[in-house]
C-alpha cells in the first residue's frame, strides 16, 4: 500500500501531504487513517518500509493470536495522540507504528521471560536500537511526537496484553518449588510444635 499510493503520486504528479495528520484542526483528522500510508519521499519510504516489513512479520509471527489486536490499536491510538499532543504542522508517515511495534516487540519478550521472545526483545535492539535517537526533536523536519507516542502506545500494549498470547513453559519443577515454599501467613509455631517438629526430624 505505502508504494502504490507512492507510485500514484508520482504518476499523478501530486503530493498527499494534505492527508496527513495535522493535530487539532478538525481538516486535519482524517490524518489519523491516511497518514501512515503517506511519505515525502522515496528516501522516507525505503527507510520507512524495510523496518516495517520486518517488525510486523515478528509481531504476526510470534504474537499472532494477538497481532491484529496491536496492530489496530497502535495504528489509531498513535494517530489520536499525535492529533491531540503534537505541533502544528503535517504528520506523514509509518515511524509512529514502527515504534509502537518494536516498543511492543521488545517490552512483551522481557515482561514475559520467554526466552524465544526475550531474544526477539534484543535483536530489535540490536538492529533498531538506534530508533532512541528518533525520540529527540534534533530534526524538525521530522514527526518526533509520532516515535513518543508510538514508543508509549507499544509499552502499554505490552503491560495489557501480557498475560494474551505466548507464555514463558512452567516447569514441574518451579511448580514444586512453589508448593514447597508455600506456608500461610497466620501460621505461627510455638515453642512445644518447634520441639515436637524437631523430634519428627531426627526420628526421620
């Protein structure tokens, strides 16, 4: 979709900037369903699609009873927010999914404890980790306020949805471990069960 609505504007000789977000501005909230499938350039495009394409195919892959979920409301939610909290000018572009995404990506395997995910948490900071510095507004040009807001929307997403989708095995062990360990609170010995406890132990 992102190319072929390219491809149209190349052909057409026009620029859909117009149908991007501009926050606060009721012209401007049709952005919230059209602004991720616009881009300025081809340079915005490629940088744009490639980590795109590869975050989405781990979210739909190792989340997938869950992915539509997250996709759906990291593309409206992200969008709402930047029409609500960002400055006054166009929002174009997928850099707010994309954060939501690895922001997702990478706080679902850690708060799990999944080994197979939690490595999946640090290939997308091996690979997209410098996406930080997409956080600081040092290029106006650029939508900063869509990498907070996705960043935010991601980590929340992660925190409800951790108890949905791919879960860390539990094994026996842990479980009788647990079991072991557990002893009510209000059960206090006195000094005769100590002793009568302790003659069990030795007859043991």
């Amino acid at each position: 979709m992102l190319w072929i609505i390219k491809l149209i504007e190349l052909v057409s000789e026009q620029d859909f900037y117009t149908y991007g977000i501009y926050p606060r501005e009721l012209f401007g909230l049709k952005g919230i369903l059209f602004a991720p499938f616009l881009h300025s350039g081809m340079n915005h495009l490629i940088d744009n699609s490639v980590p795109l394409f590869l975050l989405m195919i781990a979210l739909f892959y190792f989340y997938h009873e869950i992915a539509f979920k997250v996709f759906i409301l990291s593309f409206i939610i992200t969008n709402m927010m930047v029409w609500v909290g960002a400055r006054a000018s166009f929002h174009i572009g997928a850099s707010g999914l994309i954060y939501s995404f690895a922001s997702f990506l990478f706080f679902s395997g850690i708060l799990r404890r999944y080994p197979r995910l939690v490595a999946i948490s640090l290939l997308v900071v091996f690979l997209y980790g410098g996406l930080v510095w997409g956080l600081l507004p040092y290029d106006m040009a650029i939508s900063f306020e869509s990498h907070i807001y996705g960043s935010i929307v991601g980590l929340v997403l992660a925190l409800f949805y951790r108890k949905y989708g791919p879960q860390r095995e539990i094994y026996s062990w842990e479980i009788e471990d647990e079991e072991s360990t557990d002893l009510p609170w209000d059960v206090v010995l006195d000094e005769d069960d100590d002793e009568d406890i302790k003659k069990k132990n030795e007859e043991g």
